[in-house]
C-alpha cells in the first residue's frame, strides 16, 4: 500500500509521520504546523525521566561488546533497516511489528533495545 493522503493540508501524500502520535504529514511546514498543537498521544518527557550512562574506554581489548554496541552493529544492517522502514511505513504498522518479531535478527534486536530501556 502507497503512502496515506498528509493529514494535516489534506493535499499531498505524506511521507512522513510524526514520531509522538504517528500522524502522516507531508512537509516540513505540515510538521511544523501539525506541532503547533500538542498531540493526542503526546507523554511530557524531562530531561530526568532519561535513563543515564556513561561511556568510558575499554580497559582491555578483548572486552564483550555493551548491548548498545550490538544495537549500533545491528542497525547497520541494511535487510534489518529496510525492516524497520516497512514497518514504520504500513498502514497497519502492529501486524508488521508481529510478523517481523518471526525475523530472528529482529527479535534478537528488540530483545537487546528492551533490555537497554528496562534492565533487570
């Protein structure tokens, strides 16, 4: 399926979506436009609410990558990034997530972003 008619001018297709509440939009001044109001779905997030980390050098060579390394490694992959654009890009954009939680390498991906939000 094609990309959705914007949203916001009701006049061209979107190519995009706004990251907050997933509504397309075509332009930079649709987007600009469309933030002029908050968003349905939008969640107030402070500086406070990001988890910290610090990054220092390996003390040795033969140290094991971090999780966020090998979601850095993972997303270079381009079979995985065009993955992530078709999802991003389906109308129905949750039956895509499940079905590429099937792609090993995509779970695996989710599997280490998840345990980077919400170590245990």
């Amino acid at each position: 399926m094609g990309p959705q008619q914007c949203k916001v001018c009701n006049e061209a297709k979107s190519k995009y979506k706004c990251p907050t509440c997933l509504m397309p939009y075509c332009s930079l001044v649709c987007y600009k436009k469309h933030k002029e109001t908050p968003c349905a779905t939008a969640t107030s997030v402070s500086s406070d609410d990001i988890p910290k980390t610090s990054h220092t050098a390996p003390v040795s060579g033969d140290k094991k990558p971090t999780a966020s390394e090998e979601v850095r490694d993972a997303l270079k992959n381009e079979d995985l990034q065009k993955l992530i654009c078709s999802i991003d890009n389906a109308p129905k954009a949750l039956e895509e997530l499940e079905k590429a939680m099937g792609v090993e390498a995509f779970r695996i991906l989710s599997d280490k972003v998840l345990s980077l939000v919400n170590p245990e």
